[in-house]
C-alpha cells in the first residue's frame, strides 16, 4: 500500500521503551540522526518491533513545523 | 526557546508553494532527503522563508508513526 | 509495508477538491460513513486519487478523540 | 457544542486501558469496525469513560492519511 | 455533547480567511491573545461561522509542545 | 529559534505527572486557564520542566479545532 503521507525516512530501530499504554520508539538514520516515535504500545507489539529492525519514521507534512534563526 | 519537540532536522528551504490560507515548504537535508511541511501562509509569511534559507523541520514525537516490511 | 497507525477504514473515494497547496478527499465507507482528509494536493497527485478508487482512510490513534453524550 | 471535526463515527466503547498518564480507548462501531483512541488518563476519568457507553471518535480531517494500493 | 480534547478557549472569531480547500480562523481570548486555527473550508462553512460569533478553540493534549527559554 | 507555529501561550508549569513513557505538562495561563499538554517523558527530562517555571505552550494551527454553539 502506497501512503500519502510524504515525509518517510528509512533507518534502524535502535531503541523501544513500553509503557502500559504507549511506547517510545527510536529510529536512527544512517547519518546518525534519531527520530523519536511516540505509538501505542499495541501498535509497536503487533508491527513486533525489535531493536536492529529495518523501518520507516512516516509523518504527515500537516504536522511539520518549521523553525528558523533570526 | 528550546521546546519538547524531539525530531529537529536541519536542511535548507528549496521550495515554497503559497496557497491562500496554506503554504507548503520543502526542507532539503544534507543528504539530499526532503522533508515536506504544510504550514499556513501567514507562517510562512511572518518567519519571511525564503529558498536557500537554513531552516529547521521540526516534529512532536506524537505524529510519527513506523512502517515495516514484513 | 505495515504501519502502526491501528485506525485503517476501507472504502471508495467519493469527492477530491484540489486547492493550490492541500487537497480534500471523501473516502465512503461500504456502511454509507464518508470520512474526510485533508492532504497536500502534491500528495493526492503523486498517489494518483481518482473518484471510484479504493482507498484506505488512515488515522494515528493519538489523533482521535472521544465524545460522549451525558 | 458543534466542532469543527468533520469525522464523528458513534460506536460503544468496548475496551479501556489505563496508564498513568495516557489511556487508550477503543470504540466498536456499529460494523464491527473498531476505532483507537490514545488520550489522556485525566480525559478517560473527566468523561467518566465506561465499557459499554456510546461514544463518539472524533477525528479533524488534516489528521486522516489516504492509503492505496497500487 | 462532552468531548475528550482538554483544552478549549474560549473568545470570539475575529477574522476569517478563506481559501478553496483550507480556511483560517482567528479566536480572539477576552485577554486579547489571538489563537489561530487551520481547518477545512467546508468546515467553516457547515459551522457558519462569522466574525464576532462566540467560538471555541479545542486542542488534544497530544498536540501541545512546552517551549523553555534556558 | 523562531518557529511557524502560530499559538504560543505563556504561563508557569503548575502541575507535571511522570509515566513510563509519556508526562503531563499543565501550564497555567495568568488569566488563571489551564492547558494541559503531553509529551514524552524524554522531553520533559531534556527540557528540566519543574513546578513553578516560566513555559510556553506551542500549537500548530492545523492542530486547533473550532466549536460554537448553535
């Protein structure tokens, strides 16, 4: 399935902390940036999400602010 | 101003599209990945963006989903 | 690709309104439910939306609320 | 009331999970089709959140994705 | 009907710009302070909404960042 | 850094609640409103938000909904 939403970044997922509810979840890119992910617990247990996992940081260009320096 | 949003991901602007009320800015990294945003105009406006200019994607952990590939 | 957003509702594209910068698409249900996105208008390009299309209407579950009569 | 969000599916809440700040919320609508919500604990007990309610999931349209298959 | 968004402002609507999929909606707080709302066009026009009606600003949880001068 | 989101509110953080992976921010406007905002507990831990500090609570306009009485 092809998704609309634009902005997908591939890398690794190098950490997953559960909470009860939700769960955060780290991807570093291979230039070493991280993306933080923040999903329902359910959702990382049922992608079962594993440390060293290949995977895709999607976020919708709604949600992407822009800052810039004076 | 430093603010809780985690994912901030440096680039330059290289491409503005004005719309009436909204406004979609490209951010070009500097592994040449884009990362879109769709802001409103008057954003767009008041931070005065500009193609070439250093700018910042930034995102609240909440809106990034994953993907994986089974 | 699988993706942790856990709201995925199956149905037919029904209306797209494309404005300069975003885009609106009415996804109906098979139970006669449309649901309504907004999206860039370059994305409903590059995924090529047509009337009668199948489509999936996908929704992070931090971005649904609850109502409640009392 | 009336909101602006243009996506109100009624359903009956059929699963509740607390955790110490976020819950998540599942609301079964008429079709089978169920609907997560992640909102806050605080929200989940100010509503006074029960299985088995009516509830409404309440969705702004900027937050609906559109995924097809190729 | 009670929603489960935490945050609801209210003034009064003191500029609306229209555009052909998205609308701007200013709501002016009795303290003046100004909160800006991006929603579909089709949303303000089912709402009718005009300057100088008494609105809501609604906001989840979810969405709000915390910024900190250091 | 200046950022395109357009709804910045000051006020002081009166209340934080820790969970596992998420916290929850209350800032208190000085017109005495609440907005309540959650974000990872990470971020709440970088930022070193503590009872009583002067905050701003940050909202994207895309994020804001409108709700008027009919």
């Amino acid at each position: 399935m092809q998704i609309s939403a634009r902005n997908q970044l591939k890398g690794k997922i190098t950490s997953i902390t559960l909470g009860s509810v939700m769960a955060e979840v780290v991807v570093t890119l291979p230039d070493g940036q991280e993306i933080v992910s923040a999903i329902t617990r359910h959702s990382a247990e049922s992608l079962n999400l594993k440390n060293g996992d290949e995977a895709v940081a999607i976020i919708k260009s709604t949600e992407v602010m822009i800052g810039k320096n004076p």
